[in-house]
C-alpha cells in the first residue's frame, strides 16, 4: 500500500544559519520520500523555484 502524506515545515531554518533539521516519526519510510525545498522572503511576497532532493 502506497501512502501518499504531505508534511508542510515553514520556518525551520534561516538562510544564515546554513542547514536545517526536521523530525520525522519512528515508521517513516524514508526509502520512499521525496522531499522538495523552496526559499520565501520573510513577508511571502517572493519564492524561489523549488528543488527536488530526491
């Protein structure tokens, strides 16, 4: 069974600090994740194109 979950994080790092952890349950299958990450201006006003990790 395929499960299809969407986890929004907003707010987990800033630009100078240079990386970013977030805490995924215990039964994540990472194996089958793919993660997208995008940049936003304080005010949301301006994104930056997304990238795909995996």
């Amino acid at each position: 069974m395929v499960l299809k979950v969407t986890v929004k994080y907003s707010g987990v790092a800033k630009r100078k600090d240079g990386e970013a952890s977030i805490e995924l349950s215990d039964n994540w299958n990472f194996e089958d994740t793919h993660i997208w990450i995008y940049l936003t201006s304080s005010d949301r006003q301006i994104n930056s194109d997304s990238i795909c990790v995996k």
